[in-house]
C-alpha cells in the first residue's frame, strides 16, 4: 500500500508554532521602581491565543472573574498561502543512504527516498499586553533588537530533514491602545505581525532496495537486431546463461 493512503499526522504545524513562541520565552521586564520595594525581573510567559475552552477553564479556576496577569504575550497563527516561488519542483524526489552506528554492511544499510515537500508562506501574529508605558517599552527594544529584520529557527534535529530551518521575518508593527474618551488606559497592547516559509513533508520511505549482484549475459548477436527484446530472444535461443560479475563479497570493507 501507497504511503501517502495511509494516515499521517507529524504535528508540523504545532512544531513551527511553538519554535515561533519559544523566540520570545527568555524576555524579562524590570518591576517594583518604588520607595519599598527593590527593582527585580520578571519574566513575560506567552500563550497560543487559541487554547482550548476546557483548558482555559481549568486553568481560570472555572471563573471569568479572574485578572489576568501582565505583561504577557499571545500568539496566533492568521494564515497560510501557498508559495510557488519557493518550490523546487513538482513530484521531485531525492534519495539518501545510510548506516546506524554499529551496524553490519550489508543487513543494516538503509536507502531513504524523500518525496519534495509543499512550500506555504506562514503569518503570525504576537500580540504584547502591558499594564504601562514602561513595561511596553522594554519588551518593544527587547524583540526589534532580534530581528535585523530577520531570525532564523530549527524545527527539527533529523538528520535528512531538508526543512528543519527556517526563517522568521518581522513584517509590519501595530499599535492598538483603547480606551475610553477621558478614561484611563487599561491596558496597553500593540500586535507585530511575522511572516516565514513552512514546508508540508510527506512520510519517507526507508528501504534496502539497492544493487546487490549484477549479472550479465555477454554471447555474440547478429548485427540486424534493432531491439533489445530481440537481443534477448536471440541470447535465449543460444542458451547463454547470466554470469554474476559482481556482489557484495567483492567490497572491501577495510
């Protein structure tokens, strides 16, 4: 049976959104600038804007009347478009060869076919919660000093991943502080937007289909033959066998 008629899920789109959200996770703002209190850091934690509804009620004690703790981050995936510029070909396919260490030649060597995977463009969007000015400034000069105007990320470790690497680009930044006419400010936000290529992969496929023996028939034809069936038939009626030429005793393993 066909891989790709089989189920298959790989979390890939999961796997860029939480390498996307883990650019931001070491950001710290500096509070408690009062008589009584020593300044000292926080750290700012991010969520997927997202989250499940049972999820979030647990974690909100199963109440709507809990504050929400700032600052904070909130990220979101907006949207994917295909990018045909980035495709490299259309059902092209590349093959590697491998050997686990401490294998035995030949019971172990692995053939991996590798179908090209489908290029889309991502757009995320991570928005910043502040409870002042300050708090915005420093988590601001925190991120657009990251990106000049780009930053690049791993997805993976894999050895014949050819899209483990990635790049995130800072596309537009937008301020949205409401509130009322007169009122005070109760929380500052502004939204970055960020855009970065993902590849869509197909399972591989590991197997050990490679030349072990080769046999060839080697007898003389006559010179009016225009094909290689009749080449055949011809070497058949002569009853010329194959000869093995080579296998895989012949390599030197040393």
């Amino acid at each position: 049976m066909s891989a790709l008629s089989e189920y298959y899920y790989d979390e890939q789109l999961r796997k860029y959104i939480v390498q996307f959200c883990a650019i931001f996770m070491g950001i710290q703002v500096e509070v408690g600038k009062r008589d009584d209190v020593e300044p000292h850091l926080i750290s700012v934690p991010i969520k997927v804007a997202s989250s499940d509804r049972v999820v979030a009620a647990i974690k909100d004690e199963n109440t709507q009347n809990k504050l929400v703790r700032l600052p904070m981050f909130a990220a979101q995936l907006t949207n994917l478009e295909m990018a045909p510029e980035l495709r490299k070909g259309v059902g092209h396919h590349r093959r590697n060869t491998y050997m686990p260490a401490g294998g035995v030649f030949p019971d172990d060597f692995k053939v991996v076919e590798q179908r090209m995977p489908i290029p889309y463009r991502a757009t995320m969007d991570l928005t910043i919660f502040a409870s002042n000015q300050d708090q915005h400034y420093q988590i601001l000069e925190q991120i657009l000093s990251l990106f000049d105007p780009t930053f690049q990320i791993q997805i993976t470790d894999e050895m014949f991943d050819w899209t483990k690497l990635t790049t995130v680009e800072l596309a537009a930044i937008n301020f949205e502080e409401n509130f009322q006419p007169g009122g005070d400010r109760r929380i500052i936000q502004s939204t970055l937007n960020f855009t970065f290529p993902i590849h869509m992969s197909v399972p591989n496929l590991v197997h050990q289909r490679f030349v072990r023996d080769i046999f060839l028939r080697i007898g003389a034809v006559s010179a009016d033959l225009s094909n290689s069936y009749e080449i055949i038939a011809d070497l058949d009626s002569q009853q010329i066998p194959y000869e093995q030429v080579f296998s895989l005793d012949d390599v030197d393993l040393k």
